[in-house]
C-alpha cells in the first residue's frame, strides 16, 4: 500500500465559530463549504504561494465581471489577472467582498472583551486579528490584508449606495469553490463586521476538499462573460509547459 | 453632496498640474488640505494615501464605505485607514460622488478586461510601481499598494448588485478636497485608460492643490 493509497484524495473538516485556518490549495481541488446551522460569515482571502506579493483582488474580480455580488459562475481574480478560483456551486446567491472584518473594536463594543483567559476557544475572536495571524505564518503583514471575502453575508446597496448587511444564510446553504491555480487561501469564521446581533454568531461552517471535475471547453465560469474566457487564457499561459 | 471650498487657490502652498499618465506623490501635514481638480472633464484620478510615519497604516476601501455605510464617497465622507482610524475627511466636493470600489486599472486587469494583447498599454498600477522606486525615500512597496478611491468616476451599484460604468458626473473645473486627520503621503495617478467610454478615450490633466493647516 502507498502512502497515497493510506489517504482519501478528499478532506473533511469543521470550521469552528471564532476559529481561523489556513491551507494551499492544488490547482483542481475544490472546496465545498456549507453552513450547518445559518447565519455563518466566512472571511477569506487567496495568495500567490509561490509569489505572496500576488493577492485577491476585489475591485479587479468586481470591475471585470460587472457585478458587486459574488456567487455562481463568477471567477476571483488575482491582482495579475489571474484567477485562483471560480464558484461553481452556490446555494447562497449573494455573497459580500467590500466590507473588510469587524475590528477588535466592533466585538468588544457590540459583544464583549476577547478573553482567552476565560473563554479558552470561544473567545470572541475578530475577523481582523484572525486574519493578522494567519497572515504572519507567511511572513505576510498586515499591509498584505487586501479586501477579502465574505461568504454567506449578502451587503445590498440602495439606490443612493447606502449599505446593509440584508441578508445570512440558512441552514445547509453551500458554496463551492474550484482552484484555478494553485492558491494559498486564509480563512476566519468570525462574525460579519455589520452584524448587529444580540449573540456573538456561533455557527459551524463544514468543509470538504475534493477533487473537482475536469474544466470542460464549455464551462459555466469560464464562459460567464469574455472577460472570464480571458482570465483563463491568462491562467494558461501562467501553467504552459506543465502539462497539464 | 456638493459643498464649495472656503480655500484660496491663490494662497496655496503648492499647486502642480499632474497629465494624464503621470503620478503625483506628495506629504501632507496633519490639518492640510488637498484639492483634487478635474481640469478638463470626466477624468478618473486614482488615489491612495498612508500614514506618513507608518504607511503600513493606509486608506481603506471597506473600513472608509462600512463604517459611513455607504459606498459614495463626497462632502463629509471621512475616509479610514486600515486600522479603522480617521485619515483624511472630504470637506469640498462639486463634483458630489466619487467611486471606491471600482479599483485602479493595471496592465494585467487590462487584458482581462479588452483584450490579452492590450497588456502593453501603459496603466495606474504601472504609474505607482514607478512611484514606489522612484521616491523611496516614502519607504512604500508592492504590498502597500491597495485598494484606492477613483475621484471623480461614476460606478454605480444597483440594487439588485450590479456594477456600471456611468458616464462621469464630473465636468471641466469640478473638485474635492480633504483635510488629513494625520500626516498622510498622497499617491496619485492621473489615469491614462484609453480603452473605457468613461473619459471618451481622452484622458486629460489634473491639477493639484494644498494648503498648509494654517492656511484657511
């Protein structure tokens, strides 16, 4: 028996509440994340890991696609034109990139103190700091914290651009992301920063790594607009000569 | 909103034209004002700013339109660093909206978003890699380049979350101002995007103006 025969080729885990987690993901895997009770934020965010300086870009993955919602067919861009992965599955619908993370500020004011010394894990962690310490794993700063993602928090704008956190997931919603490239991605289930709830959010977020199918000449993502049919020639270019 | 300025063009402390193309990197004290003028029309200038004794501390798209709770940014906007600080606040605008979520044009966003072969066009971000090894003496890199305010460009967001690019609101003379809350370094780049409707193909020059905190 192989060493690769010992491991499934998937994965499974549970994104605890106040937890944050990092990991690359192969170019071809995907990841399917689903909230099991309702009402999660996940933030995340996507690097280069041969080359940190390359980063999720948010404006770059609006701009190109005409949207200001994220979800199915839509491709995350990388500030090099790039993408490091595409939503192929979204229960959702509308997912926020412009809002950043609550501050340790916005915790302390709307929930209470982070104290590890009396909650031990279910200490009222930030999406900020979360993100600092995953960030410094990777000898990454904090000038490296681009606007992130915020998957399961819908943010609409009026017609006078006036903001609302209008709507969360429900139990069993899912997204799933396919990687484009291979993708240093960072991740925090730490409430949304306009979250105004009377509890700090607790809810488990579960996470299955698999392989994906293949991308097909006909893919909904890929041809989602001709701005997205040339992102993916950019993605070719970056893996000539691999082969694959 | 639109809200004219109580400053004197005459007395400011520096005014320099900025072309199409070209950026503009400069200190502003804390208490000084910076105005931005759209000399011709429908130009997009692309900015950022950074705390000028820790430009590790820099403008924040989502801190500056979360905490106004709002996405324009015009008169009384206060814009926040990334620590979720005050760094500088809009005190003028005749022009009344001005976009932060659209980004700034690079030549690898170019050939996503005209064409792979546009790449050689010159570009913001390229504009601002020069600024950063030009003027080291900011002590700015790549990772301190983000996520920046395009004065004077109209990117509305529909309810429904759409994003469209509308012909510029802005008009031959409109302006912004700001006051910095701290000391701030400004990087500006006139933008030079030939390919976008927005400044019908044309970009044209900016001028830009600051006071001492004294000066009003």
């Amino acid at each position: 028996m192989t060493i690769q025969e010992m491991f499934p080729q998937d994965y499974r885990t549970t994104l605890l509440p106040a937890a944050h987690w990092s990991l690359t993901v192969r170019r071809g895997m995907q990841m399917q994340l689903t909230d099991t009770q309702g009402g999660a934020n996940v933030g995340m965010l996507f690097y280069n890991p041969l080359l940190l300086s390359e980063k999720y870009n948010a404006p770059d993955s609006l701009k190109c696609q005409h949207t200001f919602k994220l979800t199915r067919g839509h491709c995350l861009y990388s500030d090099m034109g790039r993408v490091f992965a595409s939503i192929t599955e979204d229960s959702f619908g509308w997912h926020d990139t412009i809002c950043g993370n609550a501050h340790p500020q916005h915790v302390a004011d709307r929930w209470g103190k982070k104290d590890y010394q009396t909650d031990r894990n279910a200490w009222l962690q930030n999406g900020h700091d979360a993100f600092l310490v995953e960030l410094a794993k990777y000898r990454l700063k904090k000038q490296d914290l681009a606007a992130n993602l915020n998957l399961f928090s819908e943010v609409s704008a009026d017609h006078q651009g006036r903001l609302a956190l209008s709507r969360q997931s429900i139990a069993g919603d899912s997204v799933t992301l396919r990687f484009e490239m291979d993708t240093l991605v960072l991740m925090h289930n730490c409430p949304h920063p306009m979250n105004s709830g009377e509890e700090y959010p607790r809810n488990p977020v579960k996470i299955h790594l698999g392989m994906a199918q293949p991308v097909l000449s006909d893919d909904y993502c890929a041809n989602l607009c001709d701005e997205n049919r040339r992102g993916f020639q950019n993605n070719a270019l970056y893996h000539l000569g691999l082969g694959l | 909103m639109i809200r004219e300025s109580v400053h004197d063009l005459t007395a400011a402390k520096t005014r320099e034209i900025v072309d199409a193309g070209d950026y503009f990197i400069r200190r502003i004290d804390a208490g000084g004002t910076i105005r931005i003028i759209d000399l011709e029309g429908n130009q997009a200038a692309d900015t950022l700013f950074f705390n000028a004794a820790d430009p590790s501390e820099r403008y924040s798209a989502s801190d500056t339109v979360r905490e106004q709770g709002a996405l324009y940014l015009t008169t009384g906007s206060m814009l926040k660093t990334n620590l979720n600080r005050d760094l500088l606040e809009i005190v003028a605008d005749t022009c009344g909206r001005h976009d932060t979520v659209g980004g700034a044009c690079s030549s690898e966003s170019n050939t996503v978003r005209y064409d792979l072969e546009k790449r050689f066009m010159h570009a913001c971000r390229d504009s601002w890699m020069l600024a950063i090894v030009e003027h080291e003496e900011f002590g700015l890199a790549k990772e301190d380049i983000g996520h920046n305010i395009n004065f004077f460009m109209n990117v509305p967001v529909t309810p429904s979350g759409g994003l469209e690019f509308a012909d510029g609101v802005s008009a031959p003379g409109k302006y912004v101002e700001l006051t910095a809350k701290m000391d701030t370094i400004v990087l500006i780049s006139n933008c030079p995007q030939l390919n976008n409707p927005c400044n019908a193909y044309n970009p044209t020059p900016i001028e830009v103006a600051i006071w001492s905190a004294a000066a009003v």
